[in-house]
C-alpha cells in the first residue's frame, strides 16, 4: 500500500482584491496493490472507516473510508498546523489499515512465532 500526499497553498484574496492570508490544501491518495485490492473486495472493506469527524452535536462519524483515499481525497484549511494533524491522522490510519489487510492475508494459514 502507498500513501501518496500532497501539500499545496494558495493565497486568500478579500472583495476587493486584498490579500488575506493562506488556506493550505492537503491531497491523499492510495494505491493498494492487487493482492491488497483483492483482500479489500473479499472482506468487502472498501467502506471501513480510517478517520472520524464530530458533528455539531459531538457525535463521532466516519469521514475517509478506503474507498474514498483510493479515489483521493482534498481538503482546505486556513492553519498549518491543522494540516500537519490531519495529515499525522491520515498516515496513523493508513498504518492500521495496512496491519489490518496483513491479518486479512494469514487467514487459512498458520503464524509461528519463535522466542
């Protein structure tokens, strides 16, 4: 699996033209291979979740599936260091996933551990 990101910027210009600072753009996409694209179609995990949100209620929903960092993903922000966390978050997700579709590769099989 890779992860593929991109960071980008561009200027914030106001009514008449001034310029009003940054908003800073972070782009994620991932490729699987196809034995990784397999596992996700058998264990039909093209709708697990990575990341969350909270709505204005403060309920905790999903936000990027698998499905949806294969097609890419783009969001703006206006602080730098939001995009940092986001970014933190999305690779700590794709890390799990990944650990996930290694388990998802040794069913049917057996694992010996030596100490």
């Amino acid at each position: 699996m890779k992860l593929i990101i991109k960071r980008d910027q561009k200027a914030q210009t106001g009514l008449l033209g001034g310029h009003k600072g940054m908003t800073f753009l972070l782009s994620c996409r991932v490729e699987l291979t196809t034995e990784e694209k397999d596992l996700v179609t058998k264990y039909k995990a093209e709708y697990h979740p990575l990341t969350f949100t909270t709505d204005r209620e403060g309920n905790k929903i999903p936000k990027d599936t698998i499905s949806r960092l294969m097609q890419g993903v783009t969001e703006e922000m206006k602080d730098i260091t939001i995009l940092l966390n986001n970014e933190e978050v999305i690779k700590d997700a794709c890390k799990n996933f990944k650990t996930l579709l290694d388990v998802m590769a040794t069913f049917g099989g057996e694992e010996v551990v030596e100490y």
